[in-house]
C-alpha cells in the first residue's frame, strides 16, 4: 500500500533539491508525464530531479519510510509506457537527467563511466575524442539516457555484433529500495558473489530501485565503414543475404536492418530532406553495414558479396555509399520510421522476437492470420533482421475510424500476434521491454514459471512496491 506525499515531505524534498531540482509546477511537468508515443498519461505529485547518487539515495530512504510511490525517468524515449506515471497523482517522477556527468573514460581500459542523466549521443560524441566508440545506438540517440538504456536492456541496430546493453555493461551502481547504494562499478571479468545484481538491474525497467551509473563497455573508433542500401524481393531473400555475408566476412558486419517499401514511403512523406537511395520501388530494402580497418578493403568485400549476390538473383539492385554523408542519409532513413510512422496515425506497435531463421515466416505468415481475423488490417514488419527482432506494426484498414477500431480490435490483434511469436519459441518483448503495455499480456500468455520468479525477484528486494509500480509485474 503507497500513499501520496505529505506536505511536509514534498518540503524536505524542495530543501534537499533546490529550484533546480525540485518542481510541483504543472507546466514544467507536463512534458515528462506523456510517453513518446503518446499514448500514455500520467500524473505527479512533484518532479524531483536530483543531481548526486547521495541525493538520490536521500530520496528513496524518505519514500521508503513514507511509503511512497517512485517512477524513475530517464529521456522519456522508451515504448511501453515504462516511464509514465499512474494518473492518481500521487506518485514523484524522478528525473535523472540531471546525474549528466561522464565521470571518467579510460581509454586504455576501454572503458568509460557514465552517470545515468548522459544522453546516448553525447556519450557517443564524448568517447569519440578519445579514439573509441560506444557501439550501441538507437534512433532516440538525442534523447534516451544511459539509466533509461540500461534499464530496458536497450538492444538498436548495431546488436548483430556488439551485443546488447547487458553485454556492454560492466557495472552498475545502484540505489535500492531500502536507500542504500550499492556500487557495483569495478568492470570485473570474475565475480562469482552469487546473483548477478548488473544484470538484474539491466531491463528491471526501475521496478528494483535507481540506476544511477554504469561501466561501459568501449570498442576502438572504427576507422573505416561501408554502407549498401539493397533492394531485394522478400524477406526469404534477406535472410539468405544475411547468411552470405556473414558467413564471408561476418566480423565486420554491423548493422543488417529490414525495411518494407511501405516504411520508406512514409519516411519520405514525413520526414524533410530525404530522398530514396534508389529510384526504382523494390518491395524490401536490406541497409546493412560493414565496420573495420581498412576503407579499400571493407569496400573490395562489400563489393565482392554484393555482386556475386546480384548474380545469383538474390538481391535486386544496389547502391554504395559514397561518402560518410550519403551513408548518415541511409540511417536517417531507418531511424526515422518511428517517427514517419507516428505521423501517419494510429497502430499497434509490436516489438517481437523469434529465432533469426524463422524471422521470414513470421514476416510473412503474420500479416495472413490478420487478415483472416480482422479484414483490412494492414501490418508491416521492419527492423533488426539479424537480431531476429522486427517491429511489427498494425494499422486499421484504410476506409475504418483509427481510434475506434484499435479500441475495438487492439487487444485481440495484438494477442494474436504475440501468440504467434510465443508459437515460434520467440519473445513478446524484444528489445523494448514490458513497461505497463505488455505487463498484462506477459501476465496471460508468458510462462508462469517466469512470472513466478519475476514476482519473487520484485518481492524479494521492493515488498512495498513503491519503484515503479504498475510496470512489468504486478
Ligand atoms: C525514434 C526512437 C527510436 C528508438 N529505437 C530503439 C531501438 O532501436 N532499440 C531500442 O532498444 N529502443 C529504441 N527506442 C526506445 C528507447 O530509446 C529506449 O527504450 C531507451 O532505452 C529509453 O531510454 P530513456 O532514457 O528515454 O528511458 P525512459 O523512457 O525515461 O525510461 C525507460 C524505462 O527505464 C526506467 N528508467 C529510466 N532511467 C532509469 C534509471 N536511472 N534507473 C532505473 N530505471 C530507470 C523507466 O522507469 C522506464 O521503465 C527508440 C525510441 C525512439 C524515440
């Protein structure tokens, strides 16, 4: 049972924080208690924005002792709603983005520690100045933060070879729910002291405490990239692709990302200054990259496995980027589609995973089974192939009132496609997480041997439910 904060805690809050850190002023709330996609609406007591790991832990010790409700907020970018309070109004929303410093990069080591207010891209930027790269990068660079990345397990469009946030972090630290911090920094390569706490907080979606600093992982910048934007026939014809190239040079394979037809249409349409890479329509498009050494030699084997590929009848056309710009041009296009597809109304977003060779039937079968269920509806799969993760995205027939028909359809559209992910020995949460979207449907169709031990996880460490409640597990 939580209760709302009393007048004299929200007073010893404005005490501990400062104007700069404190806030009950709707107006400067009311940016942080809608999600990006803007479908969930929340509301708060206060926004609390501390600056220090010590403020941090201060707050929890009092809410734990008030027994008060905390939503932790990194950027605001993630997709399931994880970082939006309820809309009782008596939950504190608290910010980390104030907790912006990079606290030291060791370039030998490669490695860097990074509070969790840092924004993914000055991260990036940061790091490159010393030689080195943080390879893991999204389409909400400008705004997801580290606390945010590493609480959801953030995976985007470089997981093919470096892994994903749980692979690239080496140690955390933490507040936990009883106020005291637990600094799991040193990036030790053995430790076996039981349960591995970084990776537990590594997707908890804060439902275990504050995040509030992290060791991370480095590679040496990569010198030399190359880009192809593919148009291909099917996703079948993709996958193959992929097995080529990375049985030939997988080790400079970075990226391998799928994008229907109808997806680059809507980037163009939404999105100012984009052009297509190709002016013929394809159906699919492949935008895969290669990182490494030598600029002639990824070139001579990109242009080697394209070619033998367009021989073969595999691939449709090909275009090489030809300078660093035209190649930031291609993944404009790929990261703006959540975007574009914003903008052009209502759908279901589903972000599912099934194993990489059985990524095509999925793409293909899904869309069928819709039809058959729900006439009109219009799916289109688009993502990180060969992570065997795609976004999974339904739209309303074109003739029906959107919001009507998702109010109508929704919850059994979206059933029928994580079942058929769950059919396929797949995931209902690829790389988003659970957040309060999918709580209910992790609930219904999940394991209950999962669930059971999720349960016993929050339990164990957050008996009073006050990080993050609603979210994940109830
Ligand atoms: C255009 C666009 C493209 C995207 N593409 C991808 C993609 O390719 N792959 C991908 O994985 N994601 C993608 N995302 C989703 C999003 O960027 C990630 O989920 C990101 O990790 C969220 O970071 P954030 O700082 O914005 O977290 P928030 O949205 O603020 O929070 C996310 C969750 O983490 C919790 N949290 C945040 N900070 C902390 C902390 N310090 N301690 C404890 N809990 C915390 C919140 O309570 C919430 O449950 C995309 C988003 C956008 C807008």
């Amino acid at each position: 049972m939580t209760h709302p904060p009393s007048a004299s805690l929200l007073d010893t809050f404005a005490n501990l924080l400062g104007s700069k850190g404190f806030s009950v002023d709707p107006g400067v709330m009311a940016p942080w208690l809608t999600d990006w996609r803007g479908k969930y609406h929340g509301r708060a007591a206060a926004i609390l924005s501390p600056a220090t790991t010590g403020e941090v832990a201060s707050i929890v010790r009092l809410c734990a002792e008030a027994k008060v409700a905390l939503v932790p907020q990194g950027g605001n970018s993630g997709m399931v709603g994880g970082a939006t309070p309820d809309t009782s109004g008596e939950q504190l929303l608290l910010s980390l983005r104030r907790m912006n410093r990079i606290r030291h990069i060791e370039a030998a080591g490669q490695l860097a520690v990074a509070e969790a207010g840092v924004i993914l891209e000055n991260f990036h930027n940061a790091v490159l100045e010393h030689g080195l790269r943080f390879p893991l990068t999204l389409g909400g660079k400008g705004s997801a933060t580290i606390g945010g990345l590493v609480s959801t397990n953030a995976g985007g469009t470089q997981v093919l070879r470096h892994g994903s946030m749980r692979t690239l972090t080496l140690g955390i630290e933490a507040v936990l729910p009883d106020g005291s911090i637990f600094d799991g920094l040193a990036p030790l390569k053995k430790d076996n002291r039981g349960y591995d706490l970084r990776h537990l907080f590594c997707g908890a979606e804060g439902t275990l405490g504050i995040v509030t600093a992290a060791s991370l992982r480095l590679v040496p910048a990569a010198p030399a990239r190359r880009t192809a934007w593919i148009g291909i026939d099917s996703p079948d014809s993709a996958l193959l692709l992929l097995r080529r190239v990375d049985a030939a040079i997988g080790r400079e394979l970075e990226g391998f990302e799928l994008i229907p037809h109808s997806c680059l249409d809507a980037v163009l349409r939404h999105i100012p200054q984009t052009r297509a890479p190709i002016t013929a329509r394809h159906p699919w498009y492949v935008l895969l990259e290669l990182a490494g050494e030598s600029d002639q030699t990824l070139g001579e084997a990109l242009e080697q496995q394209l070619a033998s590929a367009l021989d073969a009848g595999l691939v449709r056309d090909v275009v090489i980027a030809k300078s660093d710009r035209e190649s930031e041009d291609f993944w404009r296009l790929r990261d703006s589609i959540s975007e574009a597809e914003r903008a052009e109304g209502p759908a279901l977003q589903h972000d599912i995973s099934v194993p990489v060779d059985l990524m095509p039937a999925f793409i293909t079968e899904n869309p069928v089974r819709l039809s058959l269920a729900f006439a009109g509806a219009r799916a289109l799969s688009f993502g990180h192939l060969g992570d065997g993760n795609v976004h999974h995205h339904v739209q309303p027939p074109v003739d029906a009132d959107g919001v009507a028909w998702l109010a109508e359809h929704g919850e059994a559209v979206s059933r029928l496609v994580y079942s058929h992910a769950l059919e396929l020995g797949g995931s209902i949460s690829a790389e988003h997480g659970i957040g309060q979207m999918k709580r209910d449907i992790l609930a219904e169709l999940d394991s209950p041997a999962r669930l059971s031990a999720l349960r016993g996880i929050k339990d164990g460490l957050d008996p009073d439910r006050l990080f993050n409640p609603g979210k994940l597990v109830v």
